[in-house]
C-alpha cells in the first residue's frame, strides 16, 4: 500500500468540480483508490463518497492506494491537489 498526503487548495474546499477531476484520474488505474480524512475514508471512484468527506480548504489528506499500479496512481491524484483552479 502507497500513501501520500495531500492538503485541499480550493477555497471552496473539495467540491463537485475538484471531486470529478479526481474520480476522473482514478478511473485510469487499476489499483484501489481511497482518499482518508481523519477517521473517514472515501472510494475516490465515487464522486458521492469523495464529496461527503466535507473537507474543507486546508484539510489535511491522505491519498491511498493498493495495487499494481498503486506508485502511479498516487503520484496522479496528488498531483490534482497542486492544481488549485
């Protein structure tokens, strides 16, 4: 299992656009795809489960995945958080 951090740049925090950006990038990968936020975790291949996480601007992250592709797939939803539009 892989995992990097992530913090939400969106001053709106992780709403609908962000959220189908990243069920977007996570449908290109094999591996299990979860976004956790404290003791909540979201399948980040649904867009309902990753906007209830309600994270806020500045949220503190973490983006999981399992797989064989897992170090990729990481790399491409953090790289989601760099793009703050």
């Amino acid at each position: 299992m892989k995992r990097v951090p992530v913090s939400v740049p969106w001053k709106e925090g992780l709403h609908m656009r962000p959220a189908a950006r990243l069920v977007k990038r996570a449908m290109r990968f094999r591996s299990e795809l979860r976004l956790r936020l404290g003791d909540n975790m979201a399948d980040l291949r649904s867009i309902i489960a990753v906007v209830l996480l309600g994270a806020g601007c500045g949220a503190m992250l973490e983006v999981e995945a399992s797989g064989g592709d897992e170090n990729e797939a990481v790399e491409a939803i953090a790289a989601v958080f760099q793009d703050t539009e």
